[in-house]
C-alpha cells in the first residue's frame, strides 16, 4: 500500500494523506511503483486515464488569434441579434413607401322605414365601394427615403460592433499573451532564486552566510509565486472572456494559444495624418451621427409636408331593383374626392416641426462632440506611441542588455563570495522590473494599433498581432 512518512513525527498515517507542503513529505516511490505493477486493475485505470488525457489534449480545439476572429465575426450571439435587425430593418423599406389598405363601403340607402323595400322608392339602392388614401407632395418618397436610411444606420452599426468586439477580443489576446510571456520570465527568475537559495543553505551550514539571507531568498521565491498565481488566476478569466466572445459554450475543448504575439512586435510610429483622414472618413459612430443629422433633415421636411392635405379618392356602384309596377331602374355609380384639412397646425403641426428642428441640432452637437472624442483618442494614442517606441528603444538597446551584464557578472561573482547579497537580489528585481516594462510597453502598443483599427471601423482579420 502507498505510504507517506511525514517528517514531522507528531504526525504519521498510512491511511489518511495529510495536507503539509511538499518538502516535508517523502515517498516511498519504489513501494507505490510495485503496488501498482501487482494490482492489474488500478494499472489498466491510469492506463485509460493518461490515454484520456492524451486525446482531449489533441482533440481540443486550438485557437489563435487568427481563427479567433473569423469565429467571432461568424458565431457571437450579439451579431448574430444585430444582423437580424438589419435584415428586419431592409423588410421595412417596401413598407414604408407602401399605400394604406383600400377600405371598402357596404350600405343601404334611403331604405324607407315605415314599409323597408327596394322597389318603392327610386332613391333606394345597395352599394358597394371602395376608398383609398393617397398621401400627395411627395410624403411617401420622404417616408421611404427615412427607411432607407435607418436601414444604412443599422448597417453602420452592425460595422460598429463587429469592429469593437473584434477589439476586445484582441486586446483580451494581448493581455494573455503579455501574462504568459511574463509569467515564463518569472520561472526563469525563480531557477536563478533557486540556485541562490541552495547555495545559501551551503553557505549558512558552513557560517559563511547567514539564516536571514536564506530567508530573503525564500521570501523572493514565494513573491514570485504569489504573482504567478495572480497571472493564471487572470489568464483564466481572460481566456473564459474569450471563450464568451467567440459564442462557445464548451470551455474544456478550447486552448487559447498566443505564441510570442506581444514579445515579437516591433514598435513603429505611425502617419499620423494618414490615421486622421481614414478615421475621419470610416468611424463608425460618426457615420453613425451624420445618417442621424440625415434622418432628422427628412423628418423635417416630412413634418412640413403635413402642412398639406391627403387626398381620399372613393368610388362606388349602386344597384336598384326595378320598381313595384315593373319599371325597370338604371344602376348608378359615384365618384367621391375628399381631402384633410390640417386646421389645427397652429398646435400640432408647427411644433411638431420645431421639435425636430431641435432634434437635429442635437444630433449636430453629438456629432460634433464624438469627433473632438475620437480626435483626441487619436492625439492621445499619437503621443503614448511616440513614448513607446523611445522606451521601447531605451529597454531593449540600454538598460536590459546592461542589466543583463550586471546580472551575469554578479552572479558569477556571487558563487565565489566576491559579491554581497543583496546587490545581486536587487539586480535581479531590477531586472525582472524592466524586462516585465519591456513586456508591458509592447502590449500597449498593440492595444493602441486595435483601438486605432476600432476607430477607423475596420473589421478585416488580424493573423499577427500588427
């Protein structure tokens, strides 16, 4: 039976495992191995659960930020919602130039009351007809030319949203990318830490260093473990982000791989006047804005049409019966033209007019102040990639390649007890410091590059970070 010998005397058991960190606890692995070559079941159980985990590993789902893409743009529910509005939108066109229903007149007329007959009177008739409204100057153009438009507004921001997500997805890459590139320097620092730590357990054993120095070690270990558990705890959440935008709903069979995206970029200024003209010219929410000032102008002009009256065209056929005596009584037929009159325009028409007069003046000013916004992002986003690309320069040509020297010549110097201690410690924080600034600054500039294509509403796939 599989047995663990805890160090610890107060504490022994061979039935119950107790929770205890790793380096108190011993096992005997040439027992475990042999228990499990005698018991043939508890063998073909592991056998089935590594075979298990082989093929889940192979068969999930690899997804870069490539494909991640061309998922989102084809599965996101939300899309999917919106491109339905816009299709519902395009239904609504043929609509909205569209005539109302004919109604049609049945009636009875001048049918006497003392004695009901269709013979008596000359006057008496049955009809039937029918009447349509037809809305004249133009209203109906005007009401399909509105349609049409909100049609174009939905078009824009289906563009809109596939272009944000398509952002937040990326940025959501970036983010990982930078955590696991920077988690695999921490691994990296802890080997050296590690190194540190045995050679000053050594050295305190022969009274050359001391137990504080070992504890300093150790406590710089378990720092950088309790950063890495904040990584993965963040990665976790960022990849079920993802996983979300793409529309998935099996978590398991999705492994989100981001390579070197962040590390291997290389940070270049951009045209900035060339970004201002395409953004200018394609944001989405600022066409968004001047189809809204468009759709306010025609509510404008359609509101004044209502200055003017509808026309009611009626047409009807009015049959009689041949008189009591036998005369015979011709059938008759009816023209009727009426129109409505907007008597009370004074408080229905006028303001109505009014009201969206100042709708679009609302509009104007949201417009106006959306480009200022985007502007300034713009500027902002010009400044911070100016910043980048010269910390960009000054990390990776100075001050890391520096560090790295000092940190190689120290630790050189540390192992023959030609260096203090803590110099080397603070090397190596400094060190890790500049190579996670490194890290971070490239992020950012690659956030900005997605913002920018966000701005500019370009929704075409990116296969390489930028």
């Amino acid at each position: 039976m599989l047995f663990f010998e805890i160090v610890n005397k107060d504490i022994y058991t061979t039935n119950k495992v107790e929770y205890l960190p790793c380096h108190l606890i011993h096992v005997n692995y040439m027992e475990f191995t042999k228990n499990i070559i005698q018991n043939k079941n508890l063998m073909k159980i592991i056998i089935s659960l590594v075979a298990i985990a082989n093929i889940t590993s192979i068969y999930a789902q690899q997804i870069d930020i490539s494909n991640a893409q061309e998922i989102l743009l084809k599965n996101n529910p939300k899309l999917k919602a919106i491109k339905k509005q816009v299709e519902s939108l395009e239904k609504k066109i043929p609509q909205a130039s569209s005539l109302e229903d004919p109604r049609i007149k049945l009636g009875l007329n001048n049918l006497p009351i003392s004695n009901p007959s269709f013979k008596e009177s000359d006057m008496t008739s049955k009809e039937i007809g029918i009447i349509q409204m037809i809305p004249l100057f133009g209203k109906l153009s005007v009401r399909e030319q509105i349609a049409v438009l909100y049609y174009q507004k939905a078009i824009e921001t289906y563009r809109f949203y596939k272009s944000l997500l398509l952002h937040e997805l990326r940025t959501n890459f970036y983010e990982i990318g930078y955590l696991k590139e920077y988690s695999a320097i921490l691994e990296d620092t802890k080997k050296y830490l590690t190194l540190m730590l045995e050679i000053q357990k050594s050295r305190s054993i022969t009274g050359i260093g001391t137990l504080s120095d070992v504890l300093q070690v150790s406590v710089e270990l378990l720092k950088i473990d309790e950063e890495l558990i904040n990584i993965h705890s963040t990665i976790a959440e960022k990849e079920q982000m993802i996983i979300y935008l793409l529309g998935k709903t099996n978590y398991e069979n999705v492994q989100i791989n981001t390579g070197t995206i962040v590390s291997s970029v290389s940070i270049i200024n951009l045209s900035y006047e060339d970004s201002l003209k395409n953004i200018a010219s394609e944001n989405p929410e600022l066409k968004l804005l001047s189809l809204q000032i468009l759709i306010d102008e025609k509510e404008i002009n359609y509101k004044q049409k209502e200055y003017y009256p509808d026309m009611e065209v009626g047409l009807s056929y009015m049959q009689r019966d041949n008189s009591s005596q036998g005369m015979k009584r011709d059938d008759m037929f009816s023209v009727m033209v009426t129109f409505n009159i907007p008597a009370w325009f004074i408080n229905r028409n006028i303001p109505a007019v009014q009201e969206m007069k100042l709708k679009k003046g609302e509009s104007i000013a949201l417009f106006d102040d959306k480009k200022n916004e985007v502007f300034f992002a713009l500027n902002k986003i010009a400044i911070n990639i100016s910043k980048w690309e010269q910390l960009h320069k000054l990390y990776s040509n100075s001050i890391i390649p520096h560090l790295d020297t000092t940190f190689n010549t120290k630790l050189t110097q540390y192992k023959t007890v030609d260096t203090e201690f803590m110099k080397l410690i603070d090397t190596i924080r400094m060190r890790l410091d500049y190579q996670n600034r490194l890290l971070a600054v490239k992020k950012e500039y690659l956030i900005a590059l997605s913002f920018m294509k966000f701005l500019s509403g370009d929704i075409s796939v990116e296969t390489k970070g930028f």
